[in-house]
C-alpha cells in the first residue's frame, strides 16, 4: 500500500493495548494518533505478569533486552498463610523449557514507560478527553472536552472497562435494536482491593528481594474476606494488593452506597495494618510496613470488574484489551490479553486492501473477534480458577488440594493451555523460538499471505 493508501488510525487510550498498537503501527509504517484523557500518567498500580506469550511480541520490535532490563523472572506462585508459612506452590517453573521464554514481574509504571519511549511523541496526545465519537460510511470523527476533533478511518477503543467508546457504541446499537441484551447489562464486580508498591528496600529489611526469583505470593487470612498478594521487583520494591471479597455482585451503580471517597483507600489501609507478611527473613513485616514505605499519593483503591463482552467491533469501530474483555487479575492475564489483541488488529489492519470500505474493515474485525475471543475466553475461566485459591468457599479447599496434588503432566497441561498461543506479528521477522511446545495456529498471520498475493497481483499488472 502506498503512504496515502494506508487507513489512518484514532487509537483512544494510552494504557498498555493501545500503546501496544501504537508501537506496532508505527512499525508497519501506517498512520496513527493515540488520545489519552489524563494529561499525565501517574505511576499507579502494582506489578504485572508478563509470561513466555508476550516475548514474542518484545522480540520482533526489538525491544526485548529493554524489557529484561525492567524484569524479574518468577517461577512460582507461593501460597501462605497468617502464621507467616507456605501452604503451597503452584509451579511455573518449566515455563522457558516448555515455550522459549520466561515469566516475568514487571511494576507497572516501568512497564508504561517502556512502550512510550517506543511511541513517537509526535502521535501522542496527552488531556484528551473524548465526549463524542462517531463513525460513516467514509470515516470516523472525535470530538474533545476541549472542543478540539479529530479524524480518521478506523477508531480504536482501549479506554478501559468503562471505555466510553464503548458506551457511545453500545448506545448507538441499542437505538437500533443490535445490541445484545448481556452486553448492555452493568459490569459487574465482587471484589475491591487496595494496591500500591513501596519505595526500594533495603533486603536486610525486605530479605526476599536478595533473591534472584521475584517472590509472588498470595496469603489467605482465614476466617475473613481478605487476602492479600505480594511480588518482589527488579527495582526492589515490593508491589502489593489487598483484596476483600464482598460476598456478592455489584456494579458502579451501586457505588453510590458504599464509600468510595478520598478516605476510602486510607481506611482500608489502616483496617489491613497489622496483616502478617511473609519476607523471607526473621523480623516480623506486616501490611502496615508495607504501606509506609508507599508514597500515599501512588496507593489507590480499585474495583475488579469480571466480563467478556460479545460486541467487539462496528464498521469502522472496534475494541481490545478491557474495553471488551475485563478478567480478574488473579490469573495474571489481563496485560497479556491487551497485547494479543493489539497484535491481532495490527496484523488485520496491516491485511486490509488500499482505501479500504466500511465493508472491507468490517470483514477484518470479524476476523479479529474469531481468533480472539475463545482465547479470552480461555484466560477468563483460567483466571477464575486462580481466583478461587482466595474465594473463601469451599472452592478454595478444592482448588488447594488440586494444587498440592498435581501431577507433573498436569501441570504442563495446565501451562500449554495457558501459552501455546503465542501470538506474532506478521509484518516482522519471526522471532527465534526454542519452547518444546511449538506455537498453536494463529489465523491473523494469514496477513503475510494476503499482503504477499496482493503484491505479487501489482506487480505483474
């Protein structure tokens, strides 16, 4: 495709799908702008899991040794207990043997600053807040809070699990009676938490940050519905979560009677104070250490919203990561879903004929959705039987001996479920995969082939 032949792309959302998209548009040398809402990204959040599914992706942009940089492998999820023991491990250990890559924890805000640095400045626009999107047969339109629009030819949503591109989508199919009656139900949470990530440590304080292993671990406090999770950084800090389980299902509806003022992250932090927390060393470390050695500004209070949505795509609009899929975080796979996606949209924007038609982008985000979504699928319900090692019910007891009693060969069952799909871009080089268990199909490369044809097409005319 020539320069002025190539869709231009409205990207809205700055977390790490979008910036995902961003990278890999960039690389594919077809026109993008990303818009962003906050005017600064504060460096909030705890740390995210990055498993062998995502190197792929780092290793063809080439920024895999940046991202090595930020890292800290794991190979276990330790799960203890208020008498500051391990009850049991669940393993990861094969995980470089069985797929070519490691796992890693990364804080969150380092990984946000890897893909900026990857995303020309130019294409970035920070304090855009969207009031109204809309889309025609020629091409899509934002308008912003400070009155300012922009234009394009396909409109990415990674807003987020409120994605007002979404909402604005949603209602306009509801007008015309497209909407399914799931989709326009509330997002529905059944567990808050509180996350923050301390200063670095000195390990005589914090002896498990001397390990060469990030150290992820979850303790249940029995008898009540809170557990909380741990994981030891390459910057040594010590990202956290403290979760309550709130023994039914709400939505942002019902926020408006429970409290979630100003206060509501600083009462939570002084009803978790005195929370054992297993170091890794003799001196006695609750959550009340952990929470002042935080900056106060960086710990917020969250909601963990669970929903895959069915309605992923409209003409010339489409969604990922969370504005389409939100999945608890027990599972560690909410980042990694974003990344799928955004190489998923990629390799079918990157597929899509010269000045392509509504009809023609339509048809590539069919595809899109037809890879995607039993994959995430896939991850929601692994997510769920992670959750319920904290799920105080008896599912918890089923999930802890399942666990403690799991055989070798079901344990990699377990783990190829989870990474055979290691999705890759197919506008760049494939990346060198030693994993004993090859990569499962992956449909959108058939870009490679149709691009290819194309070409071939052209220059024989």
């Amino acid at each position: 495709m020539s320069a002025v032949a190539k869709p231009k792309i409205l990207i809205v959302g700055a977390g790490l799908g979008g910036m995902a998209l961003g990278i890999l548009l960039h690389k594919a040398k077809i026109p993008f702008e990303i818009y962003e809402r906050a005017a600064v990204v504060k460096p909030l959040g705890t740390a995210m899991n990055f498993n062998a599914s995502t190197a792929v992706m780092f290793k063809q942009c080439g920024i895999y040794d940046e991202f090595l940089a930020i890292a800290k492998p794991w190979s276990a999820v330790q799960v203890g207990n208020t008498n500051r023991t391990i009850d049991y491990k669940i393993d990861f250990s094969e995980q470089e043997k069985l797929f070519g890559a490691n796992g890693f924890i990364v804080p969150r805000p380092d990984i946000c600053d890897l893909f900026a640095r990857h995303v020309p400045k130019e294409h970035m626009h920070m304090g855009k807040k969207v009031v109204l999107s809309e889309q025609t047969e020629e091409g899509v339109r934002l308008i912003f809070a400070d009155g300012t629009t922009a234009e394009g030819d396909i409109l990415v949503g990674a807003d987020g699990a409120y994605s007002t591109i979404r909402q604005q989508l949603y209602e306009q199919l509801k007008k015309e009676d497209r909407l399914l009656a799931s989709d326009g139900e509330p997002l529905p949470f059944s567990s808050t938490c509180l996350v923050g990530q301390t200063k670095p440590l000195d390990p005589k304080d914090f002896p498990s940050l001397a390990l060469e292993d990030s150290q992820v671990m979850t303790i249940l406090k029995k008898g009540t519905p809170y557990a909380y999770s741990l994981f030891t950084t390459k910057r040594n800090s010590v990202a956290w979560v403290v979760g309550e389980v709130l023994g039914r299902e709400c939505s942002k509806e019902d926020q408006k009677n429970e409290d979630w003022g100003p206060g509501a992250a600083e009462a939570m932090c002084e009803l978790s104070r005195d929370f054992p927390v297993i170091s890794g060393g003799d001196k006695l470390v609750t959550m009340g250490d952990l929470i002042d050695w935080t900056p106060r500004d960086l710990i917020t209070k969250v909601t963990l919203e669970e929903k895959v949505f069915e309605t992923w795509y409209d003409g010339r609009i489409v969604l990922l990561g969370d504005a389409c899929h939100k999945i608890s975080p027990a599972g560690g796979a909410g980042a990694t879903n974003a990344i799928h996606d955004a190489i998923t949209v990629a390799n079918w924007i990157y597929a899509l004929p010269p000045s392509p038609t509504k009809q023609d982008i339509e048809k590539y985000f069919a595809e899109y959705k037809k890879e995607r979504l039993p994959k995430v699928k896939e991850a929601y319900e692994s997510s769920l039987m992670f959750k319920t090692i904290s799920s105080k019910t008896y599912l918890e007891w089923v999930a802890a001996f399942c666990f403690k009693n799991m055989p070798t060969w079901m344990n990699r069952k377990m783990l190829a479920s989870m990474m055979a799909y290691r999705p890759m871009v197919a506008f760049l080089p494939n990346p060198e995969d030693n994993g004993i268990i090859k990569p499962s199909p992956q449909h959108s490369l058939e870009a490679r082939r149709i691009v290819r044809e194309r070409m071939e097409a052209v220059s024989q005319a």
